[in-house]
C-alpha cells in the first residue's frame, strides 16, 4: 500500500475525512485524468483537489477549465467531492482581476469549492506575498460572495 494509501486508511479509521490536493503537473487531459483517477480511485479519500495556478505557471486562464474537467470527472466516477485552489501568492500588480475570472470559469465548470492559498493572500508571509496582498483577498473574497 501507498503512503497516501496508509494514512487515509489510519485516518478513516479515526473518523476523520481526507482531502488530497494533488500538484498537476501534466498539461495535457489524458495526463491530468490519469493522475486525478488514481487518487479517486482511493476508498478512503472524500475530497480531491487540485490547483492549476495558471499566472505561477505562465499558462491562460482559460486551461483552469482542463483542470476542472479531469478533476471533476474522476471524482464523479469514484463518488468524491471536487475543490479547486486558486493562487493567492505572488500575484503581480494588476493581475489580481484575473482570480475572480479563474474563480468564475471554475463556477461555471461545476466547481462549488473553491479556496485560496493562502490567508490573506499571503500578505504575512515577505517571501510569497502579493504585490498588493490586500487587493487579491478583496477580489477573492468578493468573487466568492458573488459566487455564494
């Protein structure tokens, strides 16, 4: 058995839900749904998630929508709860807009939990913080009333 497979059982066990987030680092569908399946596929696991980051990683919004996808047809297959991770660190000045459009598109995909790493977008933290931390938490927090 698995690390992650070994650790969601004990914490099962416990009473405990287990959420994994998973890195993707595949671009391509099959790739991602691929990966998201193998999680899924975990008896023990209620909540899979991932976070494509897309302005880390350089990518166009609109590729949040792949992620979406893979994730939520593996976690509809295996009976699993989908959340998506938006990116509240090291935003540039001027892109904070674009969090509440990939907030969106992830709304619109069927994506009803969505979080942001991390707190405040990262405003205590010198090392990862936003170029304007309290501007990315204003538009992640108001998206999210929006979304209700």
């Amino acid at each position: 058995m698995t690390l992650i497979g070994d650790v969601t059982t004990m914490a099962a066990g416990y009473g405990l839900q287990n959420i994994v987030c998973i890195l993707p680092d595949h671009e391509d569908l099959e790739g991602l749904q691929s990966k998201c399946q193998l999680f899924a596929s975990n008896p023990h696991l209620d909540i899979l998630a991932t976070d494509p980051y897309p302005l880390w990683y350089r990518r166009d919004i609109a590729t949040t929508g792949v992620f979406c996808e893979a994730l939520l047809h593996a976690c509809q297959r295996y009976h699993k709860a989908a959340q998506m991770w938006i990116q509240g660190f090291g935003v540039v000045a001027g892109q904070e807009w674009q969090l509440g459009e990939e907030m969106r598109l992830m709304a619109r995909c069927g994506i009803d939990d969505i979080a942001i790493w991390s707190y405040l977008a990262t405003g205590y933290m010198s090392s990862h913080t936003c170029a304007d931390a309290p501007r990315v938490w204003e538009v992640f927090t108001h998206t999210m009333r929006e979304l209700g």
